[in-house]
C-alpha cells in the first residue's frame, strides 16, 4: 500500500422526504422519498457524475437506497449497503413533529444551547453513539478502496457527527456546523497513516434545495 495514499470520501445526505418536509423526526423509520427528493437525487447524481467514483455505499433506509441507486444504476455500480450508515434511532420520537417533542421535553433546548449530546428519546440513541457506529464503517470503507473515490449516501445528523468524531471534535463544535441540506454532499480524506481532513462541507448547486 501507498504510504501517502489519499482516498477521498463523499457523504451524500438523501433527497426531501415528506417527513423533512413536516419537520418530524425520522430516525430509522423508513421513509420513502417525495417527488422532489427523488428530482434532487436525479440533478446531484448529475453533479457527482463529474467526480472518478470507484464505489457506492449507502444506509439500508430507502431514503437513502434511493438517493445511491439514482447515482449507480446508469453508471453500472453496485450498491453496497451497510448497517452502520443508518440515520441516528430516534426510538419513540420516530414520527413526532420537532416543536412537539421540544414542548414535551423543554429539558431539551436547553442542552441543545449548551452543546450537549442526549439521548433521543429513552429508547434512541444519542448523537455521539450514531456517529461512532458510521466512523468506524466510514473508516473500514476508506481502507477497501485507497487512492479511490467513494461515494457514501446516509442521513444528516449522523453525518454530521461522523465527521465530528472522525476529526476530533466535540459535540459543541459538531453542532456549529450547518445542518446538511437534502442531497448535498461533504467530501473527506483519509490517508494511509489514519489522518482525516475535512475538504467540503454541504456542498452542492443550490438548484437542488428546493
């Protein structure tokens, strides 16, 4: 193996749910896209078609399969699912609307300004839980493939805290990054000797965010 082998990583967040759309937590539930999440899948497929992909990887949530089979099915890749690239349990939450879980648990807002992780709901995970699980795979995906380009599509917050935990960072500073826009994409590196770098974050043509 190279030495100074660079492989690059692209984390695709899935197209517009009807659940985005009414702010309500999603979790694991597996949700289907909209119309407009399926045309935003269609134009940044288009967009990524100009990076050299070597590999497709995505969350087994429909959502999310969807949003990786509109980039690799005209492209002849398989798609390679796993576990790990699921979005964070929300347990009970699944379904609720955002404004209602807050006024339900006011405890909440205040840990949010405060940047401190929670779990979400008594039977969910919390953040730093579901980045841990999507670093390690992120990281076993980067290994398989050095010097390539992989795609990776998956869910928001987890990306979000994936990459907080692949760059060292707590939950304070995860938080300070903008919440990752339907079907945009954030690209990393990983070298050889285990070092990760952040090159974009939320990235993507604003056509796309309907």
């Amino acid at each position: 193996m190279n030495p100074s082998a660079r492989t690059r990583i692209i984390l695709w967040r899935h197209g517009l749910t009807d659940w985005n759309a009414q702010s309500r937590f999603q979790g694991q539930a597996d949700i289907e896209l909209n119309d407009i999440g399926r045309a935003q899948a269609v134009a940044a497929a288009e967009r990524l078609g100009s990076f050299r992909i070597d590999a497709v990887y995505s969350s087994p949530l429909r959502r999310a399969l969807v949003t990786a089979h509109t980039f690799a099915d005209p492209r002849g890749f398989d798609v390679h699912r796993d576990e790990r690239l699921a979005e964070i349990n929300v347990g009970t939450w699944s379904g609720e609307n955002i404004d209602e879980v807050g006024a339900a648990n006011p405890w909440m807002a205040e840990k949010l300004a405060a940047g401190d992780d929670f779990r979400r709901s008594p039977t969910g995970e919390t953040a730093t839980e579901a980045g841990a699980r999507m670093a390690q795979a992120v990281t076993e995906i980067a290994s398989a493939h050095p010097g390539g380009t992989v795609l990776v599509v998956s869910h928001g917050l987890v990306i979000r805290m994936t990459v907080a935990g692949l760059l060292g960072w707590d939950n304070r500073t995860a938080f300070g990054l903008a919440g990752m826009v339907n079907c945009a994409w954030t690209m990393l590196v990983h070298r050889s000797n285990g070092e990760w770098k952040l090159l974009t974050w939320n990235q993507g043509d604003a056509s796309l965010f309907f």
